[in-house]
C-alpha cells in the first residue's frame, strides 16, 4: 500500500511514538522510511551575541535527533533509511517540500509536539500536514506503546473520497487483523428540536435511510470479500464533525480512526470544518487522512 514513508520527528514524546509506528508500517509493507526534522528558525534570534556558536550548537543536537532516531527504526527492522535536517518553517517545509522531494505517500506524525504555547497562537505542524500535504497523514496521537491497530473505524460518506478512505482501512485492517467498523452519520444540525428529529428518523425509515443502509452494506461486502473478518457497519445521526471523531471512536474504543482529506460538500466545509480535521483536534484515537 506504502512504498515510501516520512516521519517527522522533534524529540517530543508524540513524535517518538510517531516515528514507533512509521517504523512498524515501513517494515510491513517493505517501504522506504526518510526521518526530517526542521529547525524552526520562526523562533530563532536574528542576532544573538553567541554568533555561530549557537547555531552550530542547534544543528548538531538536530543530527544527533536524526541519527538517533535512525538507529530506532533500524532497531525494529527498517532495512531503506534516509534522514534528513532542514531549516525553515515546519509547517511548510514538511508538508509542502519534503513530501515531494521524497515522493513520499504517507507522512507521519506526531498528535501533538514541542512548542505548545505557540501552537494554540499560529496552529499546529499537524494540522498543517493535514491540510497541504499531498500525501495520507497518519496522526499519532494515543499513548499505548504498541504499534498494532485492534479496532479501526472509517468514516464514509458515499463520495469517491471516502471510498478511496474505505480501500485504505480495509487493506490496514487486513494487515492487523482488526476489527472494521464503517459509519455514515446522517447530519443532524443542533437546535432545539434535535432529539425529536432524531426520534423521527429512527421511526420512520425513509427511502434515503434505506439507501444509506444499502451503501454500508455494500461496502460491508467489499471488505469481507477482501479478506476482514470482522466488519460492522453503523448508521448515526448528528453533526458528523462531533459524533465521529468523538462519539463513535470512544463508544467503540477505536485505535485508528480512517477519513478522507475532503468528501461532500466542499464549499460548506470552508465555513463548519470537515470531519477530516475535526478529528485531527478531537479524536483520543490515530487518525489516517486519507488523501489518495
């Protein structure tokens, strides 16, 4: 499925988890792993009475995190390792240049990094990569040690977006041997009648319900036929941006939650957010964002 993975690293504990499962992913699929750090010269004096001292300084502890972080991967079996020390701004060097400078067709990273004070100012190097990269982004974001997904939910929505989003899950779900859950989330926008709308929908099946159910069945069907053993579907109702990436991943207790970079209704989405980034921010679990 991946023939060359990114992994961005900053010496945070995310982004060693991060490096963790790119390392486990490059060894599954036999890809090439490239591990970048970028020096964030956002934040570094202009003039500073050290002079070259202290960049020299920054640079060498920037090598030393890139080949330590090698010797990692190489520890849990990534035999095709590059490295690689830029500076610059990371939240576009790494999306926008190291992508496609290293044709890479999964970035990962880390759920949350250093600098957390600044990243509430001018928004995270995750949510960057979410958004520009033109590759899938694996989030890191949960704690458990352990590289293996047990229960991987895929958000579908019957666009071809999300179709590309159930092939990836289906193919990491069959590598894990995982549970499969797929959702659609009818949208339900909040307001004071809510609960009697959502009363209504469950009573009176209407012939769009019926589709929606058929569709998930069908995709149900893809995934048996390709080899998972375990697939559930489940139809919601709600804001999908809230019961997605929080509701169903934390009733189901999801691991890895699967969507597409972009799916229906594009133009509304510049004003509400997709579920795609939304789960970035609210989702306990990793989230793959699935761009090809």
């Amino acid at each position: 499925m991946y023939k060359q993975i990114l992994a961005v690293v900053d010496g945070s504990e995310q982004s060693n988890r991060a490096l963790k499962q790119a390392s486990q992913t490059a060894v599954q699929h036999s890809a090439g792993l490239v591990i970048a750090h970028v020096i964030d010269t956002r934040s570094f004096p202009r003039t500073s009475p050290y002079g070259d001292t202290l960049w020299d300084e920054i640079k060498k502890n920037a090598n030393e995190l890139v080949e330590n972080s090698k010797m990692q991967a190489e520890a849990l079996g990534v035999k095709d390792i590059r490295t690689v020390v830029q500076s610059g701004n990371p939240r576009i060097e790494i999306p926008e240049r190291f992508v496609v400078d290293y044709d890479a067709d999964l970035l990962v990273v880390g759920g949350s990094g250093l600098n957390t004070v600044e990243r509430m100012l001018v928004g995270s190097v995750t949510e960057a990569c979410v958004r520009r990269a033109s590759s899938d982004v694996l989030t890191v974001k949960t704690e458990t040690d352990a590289a293996v997904y047990r229960n991987i939910l895929v958000a579908v929505d019957g666009s071809e977006q999300s179709e590309h989003a159930l092939v990836k899950a289906i193919d990491v779900a069959k590598t894990h041997e995982a549970t499969l859950k797929i959702a659609h989330v009818v949208e339900v926008q909040g307001g004071p009648y809510t609960y009697d709308v959502l009363v209504m929908e469950r009573l009176n099946e209407s012939d769009k319900d019926i589709e929606q159910k058929e569709m998930l069945e069908k995709y149900k069907q893809k995934a048996e036929d390709q080899g998972v053993k375990d697939v559930e579907t489940i139809l919601h109702y709600g804001n999908p941006r809230l019961e997605v990436p929080q509701t169903l991943t934390v009733q189901n207790d999801i691991d890895l939650l699967v969507t597409a970079a972009t799916g229906r209704g594009a133009l509304k989405r510049l004003f509400t957010g997709s579920v795609a980034h939304a789960s970035i921010h609210h989702t306990p679990s990793d989230v793959l964002t699935v761009r090809n």
